[in-house]
C-alpha cells in the first residue's frame, strides 16, 4: 500500500472512522454556517444566497487594452475585476482603463502594495468623477506589504514607513469609504513563493494580526475597520488538504479576534476571503492538463467556502493569459457553480470524519509555525530579520527536490509522461508578443498629461507631501491632492523615498 501525506508534512490515514474526531466538540469547533467560529463558511446559506465572486487577474499592455479586457470578461459574465498596473502612471490612465466601467456596480480588487495609498486615491478619484458616493464604492486594494517582504518584492520603503502607508489607507478608507476593503492579507504569494499549506494560513493569520495591533495603537476600535480585513490565499494539490486549511483558518481567526482582541461585532470575526488558483501549480507540459487541474481548483476552492475565486490560465506557463484562454477559467467556475453541485449547500464535506479530522490536525499545525513566528520576535521582526525568507526559501528547496524525485507526482512531469518525455514539446499557445509601439505610445501620453498639467499645483502638491512625510499624519490627503493635479506615480513614489529611504533585503541561507 502506498503511503499518502498532506504538503503541510502530515501523513493521511487509509481508513478513518468515528475515533478520529473523538477530541472534536461539535458545538465549539463546528457549529453552523454563518456563526462563530464559522468553521462551516461565514454565511448561514452560503452559495444558496450569493455565488462566489468571479474576478480574473487582468492588466496588461496600455490601459486601453485593458478596458477592453474588462468589457469582454464582463461580456461573458465576469461580475467583479481583478486588476494589475503594469502601465499606469496617473490618473488619466486610471480613468482611462475604467472608462464606461460602472463603479458603482462594480466591485474591483486590486493588486497593488508599496504603491497601494496613491493607486487607492486614483481609483477612488476616478469613481468621484463618475459621480459614485463614496459609501458605493467597493474596492479592495491588496496594501498588504508584509507578504511582499516575504515573497513577491515590490516593495520600495522599509518597514516601519511602509507600515504606516498599509495603515493611513485602512484609516482613511474605514472613516470615508465604508465598503471598501483597504487592506487584502495574502497568504497566495508567500504560498507561491514555496513555504507549506500550513506556514501560508500561519503568516496570513500573524500578517493580519499585526495590522490590527497597529490599528488599535492608532486609537482605532476594532470593530471600527476589522469587519473590512479582506485574505487573499491560494488552492492547489490535494483538496481536502485545502478544505482543511480553510475550515481551520476561519476558526482560528474568528478565536484570535474576539478572544484576543475583544471583537464584540461578529462581522469582525468574519474570514472574508478570495481563493485563487495557484499558477505555480499549472506547468508547460501538455498544457491542456492545466484546465482540468484548474476545474479541480475551483471545486477545492468552492468547499472551502470561497467568497471570491479566480482560477489561473492553462497557458500560465507560458504567458500572460490570451483572451481564448480566460475564457475557459472563467467558464470552469460558472460550469463549477452551475453544474457540478458544489453550490448547493453549505459546507457540503461538514460532518465527514476524515475533513474534520484534517481540519483539527491542521488547526494544530497552524498553531504551532504561528508558535514558531512568535519565538522569532513576532512577524513583523521576522521579516526584517530575514528569519521568514529564509524559511520559505527552504521549504521550496526540499518542494522542488521532492517534485523531481517523484515524490510529489505530477502528471506529465513527473509521472505519466508521455513519448516526448518530460520537456515540453512544441504546443499551441498563443503567446503574448511584447510590442515596443505600445511603450512609445505611453511615452508620448505621459509626456503630453505632464505639459498639459498645472505644473505649479503638482509641485505644490508633492512638496506638500513630503513635508507630511516627515511627521506622523495621515499622507491620504496629501496623496490624494497629488493625484488629482496629475502627479505621477513614480513622482508621488520620490516624493516619500526622499524622506523614508529605501528598503534593503535581508539575505539569509
């Protein structure tokens, strides 16, 4: 018989039976959907009520493609947007990737960091300009800098400035945009970056922690912006392994708010939480595995109780995504939420001896790295030490040592590999070609937005906000006022390294 164990290091059981979950207290560790701890989901119907969100990562090229991409997303059913920056450099290209786009319908995350208070200020400026309340405005800015330390690098400042942009955000949106979910603590990436299914609910959890204790030293109430705290986290390899995850990480965080820090608001307590395909799961061998690996993502992620979902692209190893082939992830999690059965009830796999088994064995193993996070001087200490990197970078070592013993199947790799053997033959991908016109043309609208701006107000501005950079106010406004004369990112971005400096990593081995 073979031996089968979990990627966060836990062997699995052939058989397991009512003795398994004898330690379990149905009404203190399961309960009901829609009530504490919520280990079941965070809503009493779930999926009965409302679908999770379908919001593909889009953003490439000029922001005009871009809208475009939105509109044929939306076109095919699309009901939220996850977007990248890649070229926007003011407001006007914010107002151009948004055009004919209702924000007041519209919910839109995103994916922005270092750069999230000045990206925020555009976005919320575009929806003024539609005319949108600001109490209609849903968007969720990632702003989690943290992660970014640990495994995705885009960062600029060092910690303790960053720190203060991820909070001015969540102060300013929490008092002004009161559906807005300043900050997304992403687990997905320090996930991605190689670190097991266990570390990635462990970090998140310290991650979201340490923003709430800063919060609070604000003088801010935790009810006031904890029922905003949005996760962003990812799901491949074994399902219920993810099913685990998940159930044990609403569980230990609806705990660690109300117990540790005195959440009376249940909605504080509340695992709200986008669950995304893992890119690093889909490989360049026989692409087309890569839609069935995608289904089996969006039903792992549909168990666990997603409130938002994006699936990777199976020419993910090659490119960034081609129109044909969202397509295809966004109809896998339509024909998941239509035809597959898995929105019918909630938490359908409650109640299954070998799930809430695995769920209190991996609440357990979360609890011990997060034991471990605090013996190295909590997170935030961790990072700046280099003590996480070093961590991550270890466990994908020994991750990709075990992919190439075949310790770790994958199909088409590693295993069942067919005549051509595991180098990935010549496949029908349509390959995004970089295009040097689409930079020039940028160039040139950037260069027109800079002559037609009030030069004055934008100096102003950004004089303004350096100076508050010296002290300890909020920088929003001062962002915000940059934004709206048409101050550019990477001016806005000088405008603070001049005073913060510059983060240097830490190396460690």
């Amino acid at each position: 018989m073979r031996d089968a164990k979990l990627h966060a290091g836990m062997p699995i059981q052939p058989v397991y039976g009512p003795e398994d979950v004898a330690d379990v207290d149905h009404a203190r560790d399961i309960g009901l959907p829609g009530e504490y701890p919520f280990t079941r989901g965070i809503h009493r119907h779930m999926y009965r009520e409302r679908l999770w969100t379908m919001r593909q990562y889009i953003g490439f090229g000029t922001p005009a493609e871009t809208n475009a991409r939105f509109k044929y997303l939306m076109a095919h059913g699309q009901d939220a947007l996850n977007v990248a920056f890649d070229l926007v450099d003011t407001l006007a290209d914010m107002e151009e990737a948004f055009a004919g786009i209702p924000l007041e319908r519209v919910s839109v995350s995103l994916t922005i960091n270092s750069m999230a208070a000045p990206i925020t200020a555009m976005y919320y400026a575009v929806a003024e300009k539609q005319g949108v309340p600001a109490d209609r405005v849903v968007t969720t800015p990632q702003n989690d800098i943290l992660k970014e330390f640990v495994a995705r690098g885009t960062w600029v400042y060092p910690v303790g400035p960053s720190l203060r942009l991820v909070g001015d955000l969540i102060e300013f949106s929490a008092r002004r945009y009161p559906r807005s979910n300043p900050v997304s603590v992403c687990g997905y990436h320090i996930r991605e970056a190689g670190c097991t299914t266990a570390q990635e609910m462990a970090y998140g959890l310290a991650i979201a922690a340490a923003y709430i204790e800063m919060m609070l030293a604000r003088g801010m109430d935790v009810d006031d912006f904890a029922p905003r705290i949005s996760f962003n986290f990812t799901c491949w390899g074994k399902i219920f392994e993810e099913v685990a995850k998940f159930r044990a990480g609403r569980r230990l965080y609806a705990r660690m708010l109300r117990e540790r820090f005195g959440a009376r608001n249940p909605k504080s307590c509340m695992f709200r939480t986008l669950i995304g395909g893992g890119g690093s799961s889909f490989v360049a061998q026989e692409p087309e595995n890569n839609i069935v690996r995608g289904a089996y993502i969006a039903l792992a992620a549909a168990l666990s109780g997603a409130q938002t979902m994006a699936l990777p692209t199976y020419d993910e190893a090659y490119t960034i995504p081609s129109a044909k082939a969202q397509l295809i992830a966004l109809r896998t999690m339509q024909i998941c939420a239509e035809e597959s059965g898995a929105a019918d009830t909630a938490d359908p796999l409650g109640g299954s001896y070998y799930v809430e088994a695995l769920t209190a064995a991996m609440e357990q193993k979360i609890t011990e790295e997060l034991a471990e996070v605090e013996r190295l001087g909590g997170i935030v200490q961790a990072i700046e030490s280099g003590a996480i990197h070093a961590e991550v970078a270890r466990q994908a070592y020994l991750f990709e040592q075990q992919l190439g013993s075949g310790e770790i199947p994958k199909v088409g790799v590693n295993c069942h590999v067919g005549a051509e053997g595991a180098a990935a033959p010549d496949v029908d991908v349509d390959v995004y070609a970089f295009d040097a016109n689409v930079a020039d043309a940028q160039c040139q609208k950037l260069a027109r937005v800079r002559r037609d701006r009030d030069g004055a107000a934008v100096g102003a501005a950004l004089r303004r906000l350096a100076d508050e950079a010296r002290g300890t106010g909020n920088l929003m406004l001062p962002i915000t006022e940059a934004v709206k004369a048409y101050a550019t990112l990477g001016e806005i971005a000088r405008a603070m390294r001049d005073v913060f400096g510059e983060y240097k990593e830490p190396v460690k081995f």
